[in-house]
C-alpha cells in the first residue's frame, strides 16, 4: 500500500446487536485501517437526534451490513415469515446518513445490506427472500464462517468507478457471500456494475457521486483477497483526495470512535 501524508476520516454504520454473533467485525476495523483510514463506528440501533451533523465532519461514509431492511421501505409484505430481524431504527439512521453524505458530496462505500439500504432509499426493491424469490445456481447464503474465503465470482464492468477503485480491475472477480436478499429492481440513478452468475446485480453506483455499493463483503475477505483490500483503498483514497475533505488526521494517528447517541 502506498504512503500517504493523512488519513482520512470515515463513519462506518452498523448496530451494536451484531456484535455478539458476528465474530468477524474486527476484520472490519482492521481492514480500513490497512487501507489508511482513521474509522469513526456509529452505532445506528441507538436513536440519533441529528445523525448528518456527524457525517458532516467526515471525509467519507461506510454503510455496512446486516439484517434485513424493513420491508416496509420498498412496498414488500411486513408479515412476510422470510423477512429477518428488521431494525426500523437503523434503517432511520442509515438513510438519514445516506443522504447527509450524498448532499455533502461524501465518497459512500455501501456493502452487503447497505446496497440494499442504498437501492431502497433511492427508490429501487428488493428480493425478500433469494432462495424462494430467485430461481439460480449461484449459493448466496452459506454462513459466516465462509466469509473469510471466495465463494462464487461476479463480472465487474470496466470503466466503472468500481473498477476504479479496484486498481483498475474488470471482468470476473471471486467474492465472498452472506445474504439471502437482494436488488430486484435497481433504484433510478444507480447503474449496475457487478453481476453474479445468476443474474443478480452485485454491485452499483451513481453515476454523478462517488459512491459504490457491492454485495460483496470487501471488509472481512480482505486478508484472503489482495482485490477486496484494493477496495477498500481504493475507497480510502477517494476520501483521501474528494474536494470536500479537510477533516483527515495526521499519518501514524490510531483511533477508533464508538458514536451510541
């Protein structure tokens, strides 16, 4: 990884009920600083009176994953039995997030639910349920313990920021998987730039902001993969150099912010 003079400064949601079940979340941390981040965690079960007011102090936002966005969100059936642990709070929080980044103009790294959260808030549905919804081959859903390796590949689409971000990399790519939801009907304004095998949209951004959402979870494969790694640099680097930064810290600067209200 290359020097650079600052680290930029990043918000990177989730929700401390997690923690618990998902032993893999230090791999999140770790990961963003290998990247050359300094990572600011805001815990969005908690209620926010005025959760922009922290975003904008960032130099970027991470949207990270998760259970499942409320079905509510995209016009889906509330009492659908496939639907698992809705957060109505954290969808709130996120959204607000999402929206305070993108009328900053921050870089916005969406991963896993967050693509999911990012194509609802703009518009777009989702698959409730893969397995039931999706006739494919592809296994989207084994467990956590297969996040640390790949698990199926995707086709990223050259000259897409995505690729920008990762190196310069396009066409088949090995990911890892953990989901059993997805996009159905990608959101006005985003543009599909990573599909699975199956047919399923892996990958989106805007084509007017930067922000990139994958399916995939770059965060915890990074240690295995040198392109998930790539990523989140490549991300990094974006809040490093995006004319609205100005908040990064000096080089060397080791903190890790936890935010509850």
């Amino acid at each position: 990884m290359v020097a650079h003079p600052s680290r930029p400064v990043i918000g990177l949601t989730y929700s401390s009920t997690d923690l618990e079940r998902f032993s893999l979340w230090r791999n999140m941390l770790h990961g963003f600083a290998e990247a050359g981040a300094v990572t600011l965690t805001i815990d969005c079960h908690q209620p926010h009176d005025d959760i922009a007011t922290v975003v904008r102090r960032l130099d970027g936002l991470v949207v990270s994953g998760g259970a499942d966005v409320d079905p509510a969100a995209y016009g889906a059936d509330p009492g659908d039995p496939a639907i698992r642990d809705v957060d109505p709070i954290r969808d709130r929080n996120e959204q607000a997030a999402l929206r305070a980044a993108l009328d900053a103009g921050l870089p916005v790294l969406a991963i896993c639910r967050g693509l999911q959260l990012v194509n609802v808030t703009l518009g777009g549905t989702l698959y409730a349920d893969l397995n039931r919804d999706l006739a494919g081959e592809v296994a989207h859903e084994l467990g956590e313990e297969a996040l640390a390796w790949p698990l199926h590949t995707v086709d990223v689409t050259s000259g897409s920021r995505l690729s920008q971000w990762l190196g310069g990399t396009s066409g088949r790519l090995a990911v890892n998987s953990e989901h059993h939801q997805g996009v159905r009907r990608l959101a006005d304004g985003l543009v599909a730039t990573a599909v699975a095998e199956d047919g399923l949209v892996e990958g989106a951004e805007l084509r007017d902001h930067p922000l990139v959402a994958v399916q995939w979870h770059p965060e915890i494969l990074w240690p295995n993969e040198e392109h998930a790694l790539q990523l989140l640099s490549g991300f990094v680097d974006a809040c490093r150099t995006d004319p609205t930064a100005g908040r990064s810290v000096p080089a060397g600067a080791e903190v890790t912010t936890v935010v509850t209200d």
